[in-house]
C-alpha cells in the first residue's frame, strides 16, 4: 500500500496510472492504481507528519484504518441517499420537481457526489436509483443496477457549483416562482431582494441586506448553461448568492450540506413566492 500527500487528489490518482508520467516509482508496476484512503489536512507540515505516521503502521494496522474507513462512508452514503429520496419527495409536494424535471445532488465523502438519475419521476426515485458521481471530473464513479437510467444532465453544473462555491448539496428546481421571479426583475442580470424578514434563513445575509441573485439566459441544453453560470459564480456582485435563477426554466440553490441546501431552497421560494404576490397587489415590486 503506497501513502503521499498532494493538493489533487484526482490528479494525483491520474499520474499515479500513467498521466503525465509523474506518478511514483513504487506505482509504477502496480497499476492500475486505486484510491483506497484520504484525509484533509489543514497544512503540507501536517500532511506531512500524518503521512510519517501512517507508513509507520503495519499492513495489519493499516487494513484497520481501511475498514474502519469504508464502513464510516458506508454508512454516511446510505444515510445521504436517504435523505436525497427523502427531500425529492418532499421537493415534488412542493411543486419545485414536478414532470420528471428538477432534481438534487449531494455529496458524502470526499469528492464523491450522489445525483439523481434524469427522466424519471422525482417523487417515485429510489436510493439504489443514485449515481456516484467525481464531484471534480464529473465522470461516473458508479452507477445504478438498473441499466435504463441516465444521469442528471444537470451534473456538470452541480459539479461546478461544488467546485466554485464549496457547496455540499444543490437542488435544481422547475417551481414556477422561480420563473417568474426572473420576469419581474427590473434588471436582466439580477434579481435585488429587500426588506423581508425570511433574508435571514440565507447564510450570512439578516432582514436589511440587499440580496442579489444573478439571473442567466436559458440554453437548449444543460451543459451549454455552464459559461454563464461559471460567469454568475465568480462575479463578485453575487459572491453572497446561494441561488442563480435561469430565466424560463428554473434555478439552482445550494449550501454547505444537504440541510443548508434545504433550508436555502426554502427560504429563497419564499422569497420568490411574497415578491410576486407583493406584484400583484401593489401593480409593481415595492423598493425599500
């Protein structure tokens, strides 16, 4: 068993198997190679030290740290798909994933990211109906026993929001609020939100911020969706964002974990829902 340190773990897995030709000696006989342990650090000089500490264990100690590894992901993975078919159903009562559209995705270890499948009835998805997904690369790690279904074709974009933004969990919903809250928006780009009492259920944000939520043009395609929201994701204007609302079609709501995400998708349809029926009844947005 070889033990390293690095800063990629994905890159440094490819070199291992012969990409760059930059992998180890000690690899390079035993391919292909295969990820079998990982922890972060908070620094290389702590890195460092862990690694001493490891290769200093014997096989047998070693076959320990492994197991006892793999049964704590297990069971974190079963409890995340869980929660996925849990929150799906509960997303598909609210009317956010309703017709097969919409879904989620969460991640449970270390750059490994359960999406649900595309195409199927959210309501009625199961948690052996999930694809492990690379959260970095987006290549399929594993996918379900049941050969007919396909991944999310939102998967990149998911990817993308866990790679800028650190996100632990994104839903993508098709509510109807959320398309109309484009609409309404006295600006193409953004959407500015004030003077509501429910600003404070969004991480770092209290009931006298000014939210702005970017606003991006809809696509034929999913994955053609990526420059705009790569540009809405390092725009500093929205860097206080959890949400980026596609006009026609729907938004993307993330947080730090799978309860953040839910709180956030929450909070931002309520915020979504009182600035359209405030529309309605005062015959424009109110400003504060």
């Amino acid at each position: 068993m070889y033990t390293g340190i690095t800063r990629d773990v994905t890159r440094r897995v490819a070199e291992h198997n012969g990409a760059n030709g930059r992998g180890a000696k000690y690899t390079q006989g035993r391919r292909p190679v295969l990820l079998s342990y990982a922890e972060v650090q908070p620094n290389k000089s702590c890195a460092l030290k862990r690694e001493a500490a490891i290769k200093r264990l014997s096989k047998t100690d070693k076959e320990l740290l492994l197991m006892k590894k793999q049964s704590t992901a297990s069971k974190e993975e079963s409890n995340t798909r869980n929660l996925v078919c849990e929150f799906l159903r509960l997303f598909y009562n609210n009317g956010w994933v309703t017709g097969t559209g919409g879904g989620i995705s969460a991640t449970f270890s270390e750059g490994q990211l359960l999406t649900a499948p595309t195409g199927v009835h959210k309501e009625r998805v199961l948690p052996a109906d999930l694809f492990v997904v690379n959260s970095q690369t987006c290549e399929i790690v594993r996918s379900p026993k049941n050969q007919s279904l396909r991944l999310s074709e939102c998967a990149p974009i998911f990817c993308q929001i866990i790679q800028r933004r650190g996100a632990g969990a994104v839903l993508h919903s098709h509510a109807l609020s959320t398309v109309l809250a484009s609409d309404i928006s006295d600006s193409k780009d953004a959407l500015h939100i004030e003077g509501l009492e429910m600003l404070k259920g969004i991480a770092n944000e209290n009931n006298k911020s000014r939210h702005v939520v970017p606003i991006v043009s809809n696509t034929m395609y999913e994955r053609e969706l990526c420059s705009a929201i790569e540009g809405a994701l390092t725009d500093e204007a929205y860097a206080r964002a959890y949400c980026i609302l596609v006009r026609d079609h729907g938004a993307y709501i993330w947080g730090k974990d799978i309860w953040e995400a839910k709180r956030h998708a929450e909070v931002y349809h309520f915020l979504f829902e009182a600035i359209l029926a405030r529309k309605q009844i005062h015959g424009r947005t109110p400003s504060f």
